[in-house]
C-alpha cells in the first residue's frame, strides 16, 4: 500500500473518530441541558398555572379549571398532559381526551412535607418529565404536568445529522488535502526510492534535483554525493583494472615470448648442430635429413598451437550439436583408446545445437579427450556426458588416472606450462582460450584416482 494511501486512510479514521467522540461527549451535554431547560420550563409553567387555578379547586369550579389548563396545553407544545386533583385528593380535571390511566395518581406522588416533586415516568409514548406541585401547602389539591421529551430526541437528531454532516464533509476535504499533501510529501521519496534503484542498478553519477530543505533534500544531497564519490571510484577502479590489464598482458606476451622461444630453441640447435656438420662435411646421410625434417615439422605445429592460442578474432559460427562433435572425437582417438585398453562411457542426453565454431569446439574436445587418454597409459575407463541446464550445454570429460597434484592445479591452463618431457604446454591453453571466446566456462574436478573436466557452452551464444 503506497504512503499516500496510508496517510488518507489515517486522517479518515482520526476524523471519523473525533466526531464519535465529539458526538458522544455532546449527547450527554446537551440531554443534561435541555432536560434541565425543560425542567424549570414546567416548574414555571407548573407556578402560573397553580396560582391561576388555586381559587377554582376552592370553589370546585370545573369549568374554570378545565379552561385554564386547556389555555395553557395549547400554547405549550412541550406538555403531554396536565391533571389536576381537589381538596379530597381525587382527580378534578384532566387533559386525557380517551380517558385517564387509573393508576394516574401513583404516578408521582408529592409525600407530605414535600411542595414539588419531579419523576422522570416511561411511557408508551416515550420519556415523560413528570412535574408535581402543591396547589396549598399542607392540602391535597395537587397539578401534574407531564414535559415531553420529543424535543430532546429532535435535538439530539438534528445535532446527529450535523456531526454525521460535518464529519462527511471533513473527511472529504480533509481526504484530499491529506492525499495531496502526502503526495507532495511523498514525491520526493519516490524519486528517492528511483534513484537508489538506479544506483542499485551501477548507475553512478547521476543526480537528484530534489531543492527542499527538509530531512528529505539533506538525504537527497547525501545520495547525490554518494553518486558522485561511486562514479569517481568506479572511473579510477576502471583505470587500475586496464593498468592492470595492461601489465597482465605485458607479462603474459612476455610469458609467451619466452615459452615460444624456449621451445624453438630445441629444433633450431638441432638443425644447427647439422648444419655445421655438413659446413665441414657437405654430404648428409638420410638420418641427418630426417631429423631436419622432424625438427622443421616439430616447429610448424608448434607454431600452429601458437597461433591457434593466440587468435580470437577467427570465427565460424554455426548450428554445432555437440553429441555428434563428441562421437566425431572418439571416432579420431579411437586408435589410441584401443591401444591403451581403455573402456569408453557415453552418458550423452539429447541436446539442442549451439552457436559456435564446430573446428574450434571440436579442437577443445580433441586435446581434454587425448590429455585424458595419456592419464590412463595401464588402461581404464573415459567418461564422456552431455545435459542442457539453464540455457547451457555441460560437457564432461573424466579419466580413472591419477589425478592432477594438487601444487600444480592452478597452472594447468597456463601457456607453456606441462609436466610431459615432450610436452608444449599449449593444449588446456587452447582449451581454456576456446572456451571463454564461446563465453563459456571451463574447470575441473581431481583426486589420486579420476580427474574431470567440465565444459560449459551456451545454447546460443551471443
């Protein structure tokens, strides 16, 4: 639920609910008022009309009475009904039109030593204030006048109307103005929130233009300095990172330069040492031309590894299925693998092609399959899989040798670096160089007894 929304709701509650309290604080107050109003309203008219009738109840005069209390029904609205008794205490005159209740006369019964007695009476007509008084004191002539209470009940309506009234009204105005205020309120924080997003997202160096000077602009400027201080750490991190990277390649191509060199020098001195040899003897036995030969070829490819290392830039994409690649590489190295009595375990799940260049694919897969061979020289068990997870085609590669020594495993893809005496050093480098040009991934598991490696392409490489 957004914040605007909370604050409308809350203000709606708070009024609603000051105008139950007001209302309830009121009804009490104003109930209290008005019967007391009404209270010394019929006291008073309770006075007058004993003293204008005291000589007619002397005199029985019916008539008189009868007149004087009907004078004063129908100019007070507030009276229910007026009974009068006389000096034997019976009923004298009333305003009962259908005939008075019998038991009119315990209704509020004025006890002797009392001159006035008021009794609030529950009839069917609702609350009545009935109000006694002795027409002579220490005589039974006695006038009752019954207050209605309907004013009460329409006061009370009226003022329930209003508070229901007012409240509306108050809530509807205070609605919007809490709405817009929390909107305005509000609109700086959602841009506050927008931007941490936009940070969160590496965004750096954009700015908030929130101008307020309250907790929400002191916060806004805070972020607009952290904006700032993250995009110039960003920029000097990218300048360390290419100076880095720029050293890195620098002692990798001297690295290379120096393998290469290390491992030409062998077939130079031996096609020198010949050399000299037919400098002071011109003739050259068919040995001496076949070892020229194998010298002159061992440089070849191992310019060829060199280069197939080094190129990234040489790409022929195409749809590859990698099972089909996979039986294509057995079906190469199955000389060596029935030599070496090595067992063959294809666990290969159906797979959709990839984008990539099936020579190079086909390469990687060749040198894992050809290391993995060399691993089991007494013979053993080659384990190749295929599975699709996440977009990605996984190829495993696993022998049953030796494992790979822990004080080396971090080198193993190194350019130059082998533990073979007739080694070049370049076939996991070559691996490792295919597999990220792939924008794919490359590691390995090992123990003393089996070795894995596992490749990860994706389906379709961008």
């Amino acid at each position: 639920m957004r914040l605007w929304v909370k604050v409308a709701f809350l203000n709606v509650f708070i009024v609603v609910s000051l105008g139950m309290l007001i209302g309830f604080a009121t009804r009490d107050l104003v109930t209290s008022s008005i019967r007391a109003e009404l209270t010394r309203q019929g006291e008073s008219i309770a006075r007058n009309l004993s003293d204008r009738i005291a000589d007619s109840i002397l005199l029985d005069d019916f008539y008189k009475t009868q007149e004087a209390i009907k004078d004063v029904i129908e100019k007070e609205k507030d009276i229910e009904y007026i009974f009068v008794t006389d000096k034997n205490g019976s009923l004298f005159a009333h305003t009962f039109k259908n005939g008075y209740p019998p038991d009119i006369l315990r209704w509020n019964p004025i006890y002797i030593g009392k001159l006035l007695s008021i009794q609030l009476l529950d009839t069917e007509n609702g609350f009545i204030r009935d109000i006694g008084l002795r027409v002579f004191g220490g005589m039974n002539p006695e006038l009752h006048i019954g207050i209605k209470e309907v004013r009460i009940e329409k006061t009370l309506k009226r003022m329930r109307n209003l508070i229901i009234t007012l409240t509306v009204i108050v809530t509807l105005i205070g609605s919007v103005l809490s709405c817009s205020l929390s909107r305005l309120i509000t609109k700086p924080l959602y841009k506050l929130m927008d931007f941490t997003h936009t940070l969160s997202r590496g965004e750096f160096g954009s700015q908030m233009d929130i101008k307020t000077k309250d907790e929400v602009g002191d916060l806004s400027r805070t972020f607009n300095n952290l904006s700032y201080e993250l995009e110039e750490y960003r920029k000097k991190m990218e300048e360390s990172y290419k100076q880095m990277l720029r050293t890195e390649k620098l002692t990798a191509l001297g690295g290379l330069s120096a393998g290469l060199a290390h491992e030409l020098r062998n077939p130079l001195t031996s096609i020198k040492v010949l050399f000299q040899t037919f400098k002071d003897n011109p003739a050259l036995t068919k040995e001496d031309m076949k070892v020229v030969l194998s010298a002159t070829e061992q440089m070849d490819d191992l310019l060829t590894r060199f280069l197939r290392f080094a190129r990234s830039d040489e790409f022929n994409l195409s749809d590859v299925y990698i099972n089909s690649l996979i039986k294509q590489v057995l079906n190469l190295t199955r000389f060596q693998i029935k030599n070496q009595s090595i067992n063959v375990n294809m666990e290969l799940t159906k797979l959709l092609p990839v984008t990539a260049d099936g020579a190079m694919l086909q390469q990687a897969l060749l040198n894992l399959v050809l290391n993995a061979v060399e691993a089991m020289p007494e013979g053993g068990t080659l384990t190749i899989s295929s599975k699709a997870q996440d977009g990605y085609a996984f190829i495993s590669v696993g022998d049953t040798g030796t494992g790979i020594p822990e004080d080396i495993r971090d080198r193993i893809f190194d350019p130059f670096f082998t533990t073979k005496g007739d080694g070049t050093g370049l076939g996991l480098s070559i691996v490792y160089n295919i597999v990220n040009l792939h924008n794919g991934d490359i590691g390995f598991e090992t123990n003393g007894e089996w070795t894995i490696f596992n490749l990860k392409i994706p389906v379709k490489n961008a």
